[in-house]
C-alpha cells in the first residue's frame, strides 16, 4: 500500500479523532528518573482542544503524544546527564492530547496502514506509575449512542508562573493544535527567546516549531536567521489535507525568516542540530530529537571536564 493512500485514511481519522477535556487546578512537575538532577528541562505544549477540519467545521486535536513522550523517556532514562521535567502551557491547566495519537505508531502506520498497533511511549507513559497519573481519560458518550475516550493532561504549569531561562533546555511539544496556538502568542515565542538569550539549549518538534517564528533576539534578530531548521513539511499537510486549514505553512515561513529550512521524505525521522537550537520534523523525528539533547549536554560537560 503506498503512503499517499495511508495518509488519505490518516486525513479522515484526523477528521474523526477524538481530544481531550478535563479540569484541573496546580501545575505539573513530571518525575526524574533520579532524585537529584543535573539539567532541567521545560517541556511546553498546547491547551486548544478543537482545531478547523479540512472538510469544514471543526475536529478534535491536541498534543500528538508520542511527540512528548518519546523525547520523555530518553531524557528519563538518560544516566548522564540527569534531568528533571516541567510540563507547562501557554494558559496553564489542563492540555487536550490527539485521541488518534495515543495509540498511533507512526512507523506501523507508514508501512502496513494500522492505525492502532500501539506506541511503546506512550504504552509506558500511560502505564508507569511515575507518569500515569498525570494523564486523565474522560469516557464520553457520543450522538450515535457509543462512547469515545478523550484524553488530555491533568494540569500544566501556567508559562507566565516559569522563568524559561532558568531552565537548561526548553522543549516545545508539536501536534496539529500547537500550530494554532503558538505562533502567535507572545508567551510561547517569548520563552523560546528568552531561553535562548540566556544561553540555554532551544528544542521543537513538528507543529511545536512554530513556537520559534516569532522568537527573536534582543536586537531584534529572528533567533532562525541564518541558521537549520526543519518542521512539518508542506508535502506533509497536503497528504492530510491541511493545507487549506493550517494557520501558517512552516516551510513558506522559515525562509521567510532568513532560516534554511530542509525536510525528508513524509513521515520519516529528520533531525536538525545547530549549536543550541533543535528541530525535528514530525513524530518520527521525536525519539531523536531526545538522543540530540541528552547528546548535546554530554558533549557539553565533556567539553567542560576537558577543559578543567
């Protein structure tokens, strides 16, 4: 089967995929694998929970979850350095999570067409005792009489409430909805700046790229000017049909910005490293762009004991 006829089936379980909903009251601190840890990272992810279908109206979306849980578990896992994770969002509280992504394993999917074969990080993230809890799932019933589950997380940490420069590494989550929801919105481009500014590592993946349009530096520069970058391609939003809906095409934007944009086949893993500054394409990018940073802070701290 070839994968403009998979992404045709993707487009319409786009349509139809469920979000999430929930209510919740205190920011989420996500558990280190260690009690002490040497880096913190702030991962940021969306709050919109319904975004414009391609067909009209309007569909279900959210964070892609494999987009934060694959780069969570590298950084989890990692023996040196060790980190510890925020969870935050451009309002705070609760962030709506793709109901097609959770079981969606995108490789499955490129090469056979299943769409619920199950993604290991996400199978983990739902199941270890350490995470589970941080994700709530809303049976809700529907007009046909049947019931679809909507997930989201339970809260996040409001952005305005962190100082993204106090963290080493600030992450932004992609998924369809953060496209709606970042590239225009001060806080969001804001954190990627300031981060930057203060000599922190800057990190996207997918649709979480757009949270680096706007970003500048403090002489007004676009922080991509001049520099790699990739995101979710146009081929991609025209295999699922989005490129009618999409509020900005990443790959029209970047160069417009003086970036150098490159991507690779659709739906196929493509990573981006320049200094401090890392980009990944799309899902198949995430658990990369996690080896990229956990890489990226052992280099450095090699580069520091050399020196000492």
């Amino acid at each position: 089967m070839k994968i403009p006829k998979l992404l045709s089936s993707l487009a319409m379980l786009l349509v139809m995929s469920a979000g999430a909903l929930g209510a919740f009251t205190t920011g989420t601190s996500m558990p280190s694998a260690r009690a002490v840890s040497a880096k913190r990272a702030l991962f940021v992810v969306s709050n919109i929970s319904d975004i414009p279908a391609p067909g009209g109206g309007q569909r279900a979306s959210g964070v892609w979850l494999s987009e934060l849980t694959d780069p969570y578990w590298v950084l989890h896992d990692a023996a040196a350095p060790q980190f510890t994770i925020d969870l935050a969002s451009p309002n705070g509280g609760p962030s709506a999570i793709d109901g097609l992504s959770v079981k969606l394993n995108i490789d499955d999917f490129r090469n056979t067409g299943v769409t619920d074969s199950g993604n290991p990080s996400n199978e983990r993230f739902l199941s270890d005792p350490e995470t589970r809890d941080l994700i709530q799932i809303a049976a809700v019933p529907q007009a046909d009489g049947t019931v679809q589950q909507r997930y989201s997380f339970r809260d996040t940490l409001p952005l305005a409430s962190v100082n993204a420069a106090d963290y080493d590494v600030v992450f932004f989550v992609g998924g369809n909805a953060a496209i709606f929801q970042f590239v225009n919105d001060e806080r969001v481009y804001g954190a990627a700046s300031a981060a930057y500014d203060a000599g922190k590592l800057v990190s996207a993946v997918c649709h979480g790229t757009s949270a680096l349009l706007e970003a500048r530096l403090p002489g007004g520069r676009y922080l991509v000017a001049g520099r790699p970058v990739t995101g979710f391609s146009n081929a991609e939003e025209d295999m699922l049909g989005q490129r009618g809906v999409t509020p900005v095409l990443l790959e029209n934007e970047f160069p417009l910005r003086g970036a150098t944009y490159t991507a690779a086949a659709p739906f196929t893993e493509h990573v981006v490293e320049d200094g401090r500054l890392i980009t990944g394409q799309q899902p198949a990018s995430g658990h990369a762009v996690g080896e990229a940073i956990v890489a990226y802070f052992a280099k450095s701290a090699g580069a520091v004991g050399a020196a000492a």
